[in-house]
C-alpha cells in the first residue's frame, strides 16, 4: 500500500523537503504543531515501529543522526528539540510509514503531563 510519504519520495506530491540522502528524506509538515516541525522518513517502508525488523534497526538510529544534524546545522540543538515517533492509531500515528517528528522553535512544555 502506498502511502503520501511513498509519493513524496517519488516526486508525485510536493513537499518543501530540507534534506535528503540515499536512506531517508526529511521535509516539513504540512500541518506543523511547532514553528519547525520537520519529518524524517526512512525511503524502506516500514508501517510502523512494531514491524520494525532486528535487521532494520539501524534505520532508527539513521533517522535520529539525521534530526540531530539538522537541529545543529539550523541553529537551535542548544535551546532544544523533541524527536516523536508515534506507533498506532492510539500514539497518533496518521501515516503508517514510520517516521520521526522533529519540534522545535519554542518551549514545548513538559512531556508527560497526566491525561484526565
């Protein structure tokens, strides 16, 4: 099943894409829940972190080299950054192709806090 971020990788949907390489390109999100919010999508598709293969673990650790060296070449790794990746429809996962949310550009607040 191809996904939006299959057809992102194929140049079938625009996206202001802020890097790329042969493993993973990463773009902004279209609907951005902090002034920069930046996904980092791995190019072997992956549904989600439960299909995730002991083989393809070095996939995550690519996508979060990857964010650390756009938040250090952009300026703000010292004031801080959160990297998400959801899993399942109840963590918010809306794509199922694993990928990486990097926030960031002002105080996000405490990660955590008690549902009621």
């Amino acid at each position: 099943m191809s996904t939006i971020f299959d057809r992102i990788i194929r140049r079938e949907v625009p996206a202001d894409i802020v890097y790329e390489d042969e493993q993973l390109i990463a773009f902004r999100d279209i609907a951005p829940q902090a002034p920069i919010h930046v996904l980092f999508v791995p190019k072997t598709p992956i549904a989600t972190l439960n299909d995730l293969t002991p083989e393809q673990a070095p996939i995550i650790g690519q996508l979060a080299l990857a964010a650390a060296d756009y938040a250090k070449r952009e300026g703000f790794a010292q004031a801080g950054y959160r990297t998400v990746i959801n899993c399942n429809g109840d963590a918010g996962q809306t794509v199922f192709q694993v990928h990486l949310h990097l926030l960031a550009g002002a105080p996000l607040g405490h990660f955590g806090t008690p549902i009621r």
